[in-house]
C-alpha cells in the first residue's frame, strides 16, 4: 500500500469531552453538566478502562462508542467513515494514520477531547 498524501483511511473512535473540551456538550449531555465536571485524568481513565474491555473482547468497539462516546457517531458505533489528510485535528489524523487496520490506539489527546481510535479501512 502507498502513503500518497491522496490515500484515505476509514476509522471509529470513542470520545470523552472534559472540562478542556472545546465544546462542553454531547448527544448525551446536552446541557454539558457531566463533561463540565469531569476532568482530563478522569476522562482518561474511563477511556483506559473501556480500551481494556474491548481488547480483551469482553465488549465491541462499537457497543462501547454506542454507549459512552461523546461524538455524535456514537449512532453509527462510532464510525467516522472515510477522510483524507487535512480533514481531522492534527493529533487524531497522525494517530490514525499511524494504525494499521484493526488496530487501536492508545489515549489521542485533541481539542474535543480523549479519544481511542480503530482504524477501520
């Protein structure tokens, strides 16, 4: 496979805003009273236990993203569909195209907030 800087990969993530989240509102949390409580060492920590789960099979990955992420992609099991470079905050498009498909990421850190990542395609 080419790494052209025209290749589009494909991923799902899960994402928990925090206190540092540039918007500090979800589909679950509308009014932001959860995410304007929690901190970034929480928000990591969750996402740490919910990585675990999933690679040690006892949940999927997008069961998990349904349930608890803070993206609005939760409805699709938290499948962002195809993007090219330029397309996604700096941190999360390096963290992704750094994956091979099927592989998940460690703690992503961006303005959104914390995110695991499963490069899909």
């Amino acid at each position: 496979m080419s790494s052209s800087s025209s290749e589009k990969v494909r991923a799902s993530h899960i994402l928990i805003k925090h206190q540092g989240s540039r918007r500090k509102a979800s589909w679950k949390d509308p009014e932001g009273r959860v995410i304007s409580a929690t901190t970034r060492d929480d928000a990591v920590s969750q996402l740490k236990d919910l990585r675990v789960d999933i690679v040690s099979s006892k949940a999927s990955f997008s069961d998990v993203a349904s349930r608890y992420s803070d993206c609005s992609s939760a409805k699709r099991g938290g499948d962002l569909g195809s993007f090219g470079r330029g397309q996604m905050q700096k941190p999360f498009e390096e963290a992704t195209y750094a994956l091979k498909v099927g592989e998940i990421s460690d703690i992503v850190d961006t303005d959104s907030g914390v995110h695991i990542i499963m490069r899909t395609g």
